[in-house]
DNA sequence: TTACATTAGACAGATATTGACAAGTCAAAA
DNA sequence: TTTTGACTTGTCAATATCTGTCTAATGTAA
C-alpha cells in the first residue's frame, strides 16, 4: 500500500481528524490531506512527526515514505523491475567496499 | 558500476574527449567532467545525448541512470534493501492493477 | 440550512538545480 | 623550463521546482 493509503488508514483508525494530526505536525489540514491522497510528497521531517502524532514506528514509516518515493521515480518505466535490479546490485557493491574499510 | 564511471569508461573506450562528447551533447566540458565523476547528476535529455553521442542503447544507459538515482537516494540508509524490496513489492502491486484495467 | 471535514487551485516565498565561466591541476610535449 | 592540451573545481546568476498557506469548493450528516 501506498505511504499516503497507508497513513489515512492508520488515522482514521485512531478515529484522529485531519486538524488534529496536521496542527500536531504544525501544518496546515490541506496539505496533509494531499500527503494522504499521494499528490504533495512529504518531507523526511513531517513523516517523523506523523510517527510521532500517529505513535507508529518512525523507521518504518521512513521506510515507507522512502520507497514510495522510488515507486513514483519509477512506476512508468516499462523496465521498472530491472531497474530496482539494478539498483540493488549497487547497494550491494556499495556494501562491500564500505566493510572493507 | 556507478552511472559516471560506466559511461567513463565507455568514452575512453572510443577514445573521445570531454570535449568532442560534451560538444556533441551541447553541453560545457566541465558539466560533463562532473557528470562522470558523479558529482552532478544528468538531466534525462541529457542521457539521451550521451546515447547518441557515445553510439549505445539509450534505454540501457536511462536504466543505468535511473538506478544510481536510486542508490544516491537510499545508499546512506541502514535499511536500504528493505526498502528496494517494498518498492519492488508496491511496483508488483501497481503491474497487476494495470493488468485489470 | 448549518456545521464540520475534507479537497482543489492558486499564489508568493523558499529552496534546489542548471549551465557557464574562469581559474586551477596535472602530465606530456616542445 | 615553458607550453600545450585534457580535465577538474569553485562560484554564480538564472531558472525551475517545491513548500505551505489561503480561499473557495465539495461532500455529508444533523
């Protein structure tokens, strides 16, 4: 599930108001009302004040929130997979080379 | 191998200058100096060019380059895997949803 | 209707990106 | 040693993008 669907969902089960979690993050509602429906991205700040608003794991919802962000890079590329693939290889190499320090 | 150095590696290969590349690409040498060192990031159209110029697949070098955006985005994260896997699994998701249009 | 929650659009200000220029390093040739 | 040519670096103005808010609109239940 998308960051945005995911979040909605975690408020309204805490029957929380937009209002409410938006002044707790010191925004304005209409902006967290576009994080939640995907058209305004976060920034790394504001998800860790929704974790902390929500009281969800701030890891996880970095987490999230970060690969949602690669999903909307991507999501149009026919080669989307490879591309993580990709991606992932270098992490790898990255990795490596980092330990042999 | 990071997006600059492979397509380093593939000028010196043709034995090009920056600045047969660069002129070719319409751009100024030192932009594309930094380019392959990998302290500026290419712009898309400017990938195209690089295909162009250098005589290679341009979707195999949009690929490399969209990749190492990746990798630059999440290489410093402690959990980077962990979220190449839910983007891979949020890509899944969206593939299928495609289909059942 | 009224009240309240949410959403959409537009805007100015803040921030980031862009490409070029000039000055620098370096190595090989003269 | 000076010169030359390839490449690199730092800086900067112009441009583009992003940010958050305001206002107005929409939806909805009482």
């Amino acid at each position: 599930m998308a960051f945005g669907n995911y979040i909605r969902k975690l408020r309204e089960e805490k029957q929380l108001l937009l209002r409410e979690v938006a002044s707790q993050m010191s925004i304005d509602t209409a902006l967290l009302s576009k994080i939640e429906r995907g058209t305004r991205i976060a920034r790394k700040e504001q998800v860790e004040d929704l974790a902390e608003a929500l009281n969800e794991s701030e890891n996880e919802l970095l987490k999230l929130w970060m690969a949602d962000k690669i999903v909307k890079m991507i999501k149009d590329e026919s080669n989307s997979t490879e591309i993580l693939k990709k991606a992932e290889e270098e992490i790898k190499n990255l990795t490596n080379k980092k330990q042999q320090l």
